[in-house]
C-alpha cells in the first residue's frame, strides 16, 4: 500500500484564523515532506522530516510551522496567512537515508485564504 | 542547486500514438530521476523512475531513457489512452540532497479519442 492521506481535502480560512493541516502515512517511512503547489506550476518543497526531526526548511515564512508528532504523522500548522499563500498543500513521504528512494504523495489539500 | 527544464510544456496526441517528454538537468551529481503524472484534482502520482547506473527502464506502455553524458532523460509513453491525458513531471535528485527533488516545469498531456 503505497497511500498517503491528508485533511481536510478543502480549507477556507481568514488572515487571522489558526488552522493545522494533517497527513498521516502507514508504509514505514521515516521521511515526510510538505509542498506547496500553484495552479500550472510545480511542486515547492517547504519542509522535509527525516526521522521525526526537521531537516530541511527552504525559508519558509514562520506563518507556516511544521510539526512531526511521530513517524506517521506529519502536521502543518497555519496562522496569518495572506491571500498569496493560497495553494494546493501537498504532503509525500520516502524511507530516509543516503540514497533517493521513491517519494509517495498525497491528494493534497486546497487551501484558500479571504 | 540543480535545475530542471521540461519539453514540451503542452503536448496532444491522437488516442494510440505514442508521446515523449523531454528533461534537462544540470548537476551532474544528480542520479535519480522520478516521472509523476497528476491528474486533475489529485496528488502526483509516481508512474516510473531510473537512477543514474541504468539507461533504460521499461513498464509496460511507459519507458523512461537516461543519458548522463548530455545530462538529459525522457519518458515515452507508447499506445496512449485518453485517460493517460494528465499533467507529468519529471524530476531530479542528487544524491547528497537528503532526498529534495527539484521538478521540471510540467507537461501537460492531452489524447484525443
């Protein structure tokens, strides 16, 4: 099984709510990433979790906070969002380590900021 | 950091021809190479992928080639089917990159029944 989830599916917030998106993988993997994507473009890494213990963060905004409860979890917790944040959020998960393996995704959550 | 350039940015094609996507990268220390297809409204989804050890690599109606000295690869898709019209990107990795893929800029696929 080779399936990511992510909540909600759709989110409308406003520039000052607080909200958290969820994605939760049962295939083993100890690596969990979040992207974000704009309509007709490609996928943005923002954060990569190796090991339940952030790895890379490709200076994203501090409005975005990433959290890795445990290794199949991988939470992002969203506040004072501007209308230019509003994308599609995609979360992937790989095994970790220090050969590429394959990266599954999620059917990714469409944010949108009023 | 690695860039990656895709070809062409919008593709159709009669239902059973074959299509090809084209990529560039440039870090030669780059050595996997993934293709994802995105349908509308979903997740990309991981079609095939070849690492820098293997020129070639087939799976059923798609194939994907590597050529490490041009720092190029591509996707083939044979036979296609309408619901093979979608969004594909490819991708590349080196390997001292903990895992970050950088994209190429997409394709989009249409088969016309």
């Amino acid at each position: 099984d080779t399936e990511v989830t992510q909540t909600p599916k759709h989110l409308v917030m406003g520039m000052t709510n607080k909200k958290s998106l969820k994605c939760e993988q049962h295939m083993g993997h100890r690596a969990m990433y979040w992207y974000k994507q704009k309509a007709k473009k490609p996928p943005e890494l923002m954060f990569v979790y190796s090991y339940e213990k952030l790895s890379i963060n490709e200076s994203v905004p501090s409005r975005f906070s990433p959290e890795c409860p445990n290794s199949s979890l991988l939470n992002l917790h969203l506040h004072a969002l501007q209308p230019e944040d509003s994308a599609l959020y995609l979360c992937a998960s790989s095994h970790p380590g220090g050969m590429t393996y394959e990266q599954y995704f999620g059917p990714g959550t469409r944010l949108t900021v009023t | 950091g690695e860039n990656v350039e895709q070809h062409p940015s919008t593709l159709s094609v009669q239902e059973g021809d074959s299509a090809v996507i084209k990529c560039t990268y440039s870090d030669s220390a780059s050595n996997y190479f993934p293709w994802y297809k995105q349908e509308l409204g979903k997740g990309p989804q991981l079609i095939i992928d070849i690492r820098s050890n293997v020129g070639e690599k087939k799976d059923q109606r798609i194939a994907v080639t590597l050529n490490k000295t041009a720092k190029h690869f591509s996707l083939h898709i044979t036979e296609t089917q309408p619901e093979d019209s979608a969004v594909y990107f490819c991708a590349a990795s080196p390997k001292a990159a903990g895992n970050k893929l950088t994209f190429g800029g997409g394709t989009r696929v249409l088969v016309k029944p």
